[in-house]
C-alpha cells in the first residue's frame, strides 16, 4: 500500500538534506543552506528578505494567516552576494506574500503598484528558511523582523502529474 501511495525515498531525502544543513552548520557557512538543499532536490531559492507582517487565525481548527516578505535594504545585506540560482527579478519594493492554512500553500510577488504574480504554489513545497541559522521554519515561527530566504521544492510527480496528487494535495484541495 506504501509503495502504491507514499513518495519513494522520502526518508532518505530528509536524511540528505538533513545532513546538508548539519554540515554547512559545522563549517559556518549557514549562507550556503539554500544552495545545499537545491543541490539534493530540484527546485528555487525565489526570495531572500525580512518579516514585516504575519497575519493568524485559527478557523474551523487550522491556522490560516499570511507572511509578507520585503527584501533587504543594501545596508541590511551582510553581503553583497545573492544565493545562487536566485531566480526571481525583484524591485526593492516588491513583497513575497505567502498565504498558509496550517502549511505553506502559494507565494507571490505582489509590486509596488499592486500587481500580483503567483510564482508556485502547493503541491510544491514553499520552505522559509531563517537566514541566521538556516532552520526550516513552520508557520508558528514566523515573526516580525526575521531574516528569512524563501526556496521552493518541486513536489514528486505522483503529487504534480495525476489527478488524484492534485485533488488531494494542489491547490483545489485547499479551497
């Protein structure tokens, strides 16, 4: 039944990405998390900044709520190096908002004359890191002034490609 339903070598995925962020842990290269997870599973780093808002409310036992993401002003960056495979052009007024109902579900960049471009959304996975030590963070951690690099993973084709994956587990599911 796990083989017919579950995604292959989950486990040993998180084990390598585990391990990844343990080691650019142990050499103090916490900068180099994004590209050490995009090394081991495909996917974006779309957007490095800071909190400026988190909204919450729990409704029918889930939270739902957004994060709104602005990029670092010049002097905020500690370097002037973007990640690599930074893939989004970003204005300085741009904001990476990303709606949630217990887990990440869409981010998009919303431009200074309020225009709106979905850049990914579920059944890929939407991961905020905390750029200071390169933490995954759940929705319960985000908080104003956090340093944060957003990337996305692409979800497993049996979530991506069949009708069944996208009912359960895209966009519809989720309302």
């Amino acid at each position: 039944m796990c083989t017919q339903y579950g995604v292959p070598h989950s486990v040993s995925q998180a084990w390598r990405i585990g391990r990844a962020v343990a080691l650019c842990r142990k050499r103090n290269t916490l900068k180099d998390v994004p590209r050490a997870i995009l090394d081991l599973q495909n996917g974006a780093c779309l957007f490095v900044g800071k909190i400026i808002d988190v909204q919450r409310e729990v409704r029918k036992g889930f939270t739902w709520g957004e994060v709104t993401i602005v990029p670092l002003l010049e002097e905020e960056e500690e370097d002037a190096v973007s990640p690599p495979g930074f893939t989004l052009p970003v204005q300085p007024d741009d904001r990476l908002v990303i709606p949630f109902q217990n887990e990440n579900l869409y981010a998009y960049i919303e431009s200074a004359a309020g225009e709106k471009k979905i850049h990914v959304t579920v059944p890929d996975l939407i991961t905020v890191l905390d750029s200071q030590n390169g933490a995954a963070l759940g929705t319960p951690d985000y908080r104003y002034g956090l340093r944060v690099t957003v990337i996305a993973l692409a979800g497993h084709p049996s979530w991506t490609t069949t009708p069944e994956g996208l009912r359960c587990g895209g966009p519809e599911a989720f309302g």
